[in-house]
C-alpha cells in the first residue's frame, strides 16, 4: 500500500485510536506509538512524510524529540498538537511546522496537514503537472500518464516523490538513498541508478537529468 505515511505519537489511546481512524478514512496511511522511546525506534525503522506530535508524552517528551529531529537535520513536516496553547510558543522553537490545539475541529486537523504537506512539495495545489501528459498526486502519492494510474515499485515512487519535491534542483545518489532506506538499512549508487533507469523508462529520458558530480534532477513543467 502506497500513500501518505503519518507517524502519530500519542499516550491518550482514545485520542489516538479516534485520530487514526479519522484520517485512514481519509486515505493517509498511519502508525502510531505511545512513548518518545518507541518514537525514535519508528523513525529508525521506517520513513514518513508527516510526524503528529503530543508533547507530554512517556520517556521523551516532545520537545526534546523535535531537538533530536533537527540535531538530525530530519526535514519531515512537524504538527504539534496539545492540550496546552502555552506549548505554542516552545514547541515552534523546538522545531515544529504547525501547532493545533487538541480542541480543535477535527477538519481542521485534516486542513493543516494538507496545508503541511503540500508546502513540503512547495505547491498550493494537491497534484503536480510534471509534464504535459504526466502527473502526480501527492497526497495519495499516486503516478498518471495520460490520466491513467502508473503503479511503481516502492523505491521508485520514493525517488520520484524526493525529486518532485527537490524539482528543478540537483539531488546526490547519497540524499536519494537518506531518502527512500531508514537508518536501519544502507542502499548504494548502483542501486540508484537502477531505480532512475527505471523511471526514465516510464516518464521518459528527457524527464530526470543527470549530471556528474551533481546528482540528478528532475525536469517538471
């Protein structure tokens, strides 16, 4: 399964159970931990496109979690969401993207992740013209050519979806491989340049440069 990859750390089981099934009904793909511990064990393991974060939270809290994410130079959209407005002002010192009070309309939870998502595409627009007859649905992380649904492999989705939203920019095989392996597993460049021969054989060669030393960069529209 393919799609928004939500990591939800909450220690109130009901908040979180009605969150989750809340936004999986929305299509996004979530998981979700109790404790900042079990936290950074996620994000060791797996990748994600968006972190909800509660603050008063068992083992690390998290303030000290979005420390270590910035420590880490991890570039994932960060939502705070608490109980507490007076968090606001520490929590986006921490390092968050967005703050939401617990309160709030459950819709307009939905808006801001839409609105943080999207940002990390820099686009105001939930789909992406790559080219003329090529298309890409970010939110859902789906692929159209001519209108119709492309299925790609895992990595391949991952490496479009980084040079999307790296577009008109160069990115190294090393960023390529931060992007689409958890710390847990290690890629290489070889493997890289399979999964760019791959796309360019669906979207076409003109698509993805590539420049030595440079990396490679994709070519929207």
């Amino acid at each position: 399964m393919t799609g928004t990859k939500i990591l939800f750390l909450e220690d109130n089981k009901l908040y979180q159970e009605s969150i989750k099934d809340f936004l999986e009904k929305e299509d996004f793909i979530v998981e979700t931990c109790n404790n900042g511990q079990e936290f950074l064990n996620k994000i060791f393991d797996d990748i994600y496109d968006l972190y909800l974060i509660d603050i008063n939270v068992p083992q690390i809290n998290g303030f000290e979690l979005m420390k270590i994410l910035s420590d880490y130079n991890d570039g994932t959209m960060k939502l705070v969401l608490s109980s507490f407005p007076e968090s606001l002002i520490q929590s986006f010192k921490n390092g968050c993207d967005d703050f939401l009070n617990k309160t709030s309309d459950i819709d307009e939870l939905l808006l801001r992740i839409k609105r943080l998502l999207k940002r990390a595409y820099h686009t105001y627009q939930e789909s992406i013209q790559i080219s003329d007859n090529v298309s890409y649905d970010l939110l859902h992380k789906k692929l159209y050519i001519n209108q119709k649904r492309i299925e790609l492999d895992i990595r391949s989705l991952l490496i479009l979806d980084y040079l999307i939203k790296n577009r008109e920019k160069f990115v190294s095989s090393v960023e390529l491989e931060n992007s689409i392996y958890p710390c847990n597993s290690k890629g290489n460049s070889s493997i890289i340049r399979y999964y760019i021969w791959n796309l360019r054989s669906i979207l076409g060669k003109e698509i993805i440069e590539s420049k030595k030393k440079f990396g490679y960069r994709l070519n929207a529209s």
